[in-house]
C-alpha cells in the first residue's frame, strides 16, 4: 500500500497543469488564472460562431507559442513547458485582438 501511494504521489508530482482558454466573439475565458511552472496542457475551446486561434507570450520574454485556427465547437492544444512569469494571450486574427481578445495568465514557481 504504501509503495502504491508513493506512486501515486509521483505521478501526481510530474502530472501538467492545466488550464481551458474559452473564445467567444470578442473575448477569453480562462478556466484558471494561474498554474504552476513546468510542464502544461493548454487548450482553446471555440465556444463562438468564428474561427479564433491563441498565441502566448512570457511578457519580457521572446518565444511565442502558438496554437492555430480552431473552429466553431472545436478544440485545440498546446503541450509546452512554461517558465515563471506573466504572459500574455491574445488571438491574432485580424481585428480580434483590438476588439478585446486578450487575457493574461500567471505561471508561478513550482
């Protein structure tokens, strides 16, 4: 039994955050405004009635992550390791960005 838990507590240890970006027309949702640092799952869950994609960037840093046009009632993932720090989120398709598709997430150390 203990063996098991130590196992368990392993996994759980070395398991991604997480976290749910939703997009509607003009706007984000984010299922939590903060993980830890280290290995994460993001995912853009289209909620509207047009195509939104989503890029990520440490503010100060120079890497970009990228997940690409979704469409309507689809979802798509990003798999990425996330350093420290604050980053900004915003849609880069054309206009969406200035009409409020824009958030920020917190990453703080594990």
């Amino acid at each position: 039994m203990i063996a098991a838990a130590l196992v368990l507590l392993a996994l759980a240890a070395t398991a991604p955050a997480r976290v749910q970006v939703g997009a509607d027309e003009y706007g984000y949702t984010l299922s939590r405004a903060t993980i830890k640092a280290g290995p994460a799952i993001v995912q853009l869950a289209n909620y509207g009635e047009d195509e939104h994609d989503l890029r990520l960037r440490r503010v100060g840093g120079t890497r970009t992550y990228r997940i690409g046009t979704v469409a309507p009632g689809r979802v798509g993932e990003l798999e990425a390791r996330f350093l420290p720090g604050r980053f900004e989120l915003w849609c880069s398709l054309a206009g969406h960005r200035a009409r409020g598709m824009r958030a920020a997430l917190l990453v703080k150390k594990s």
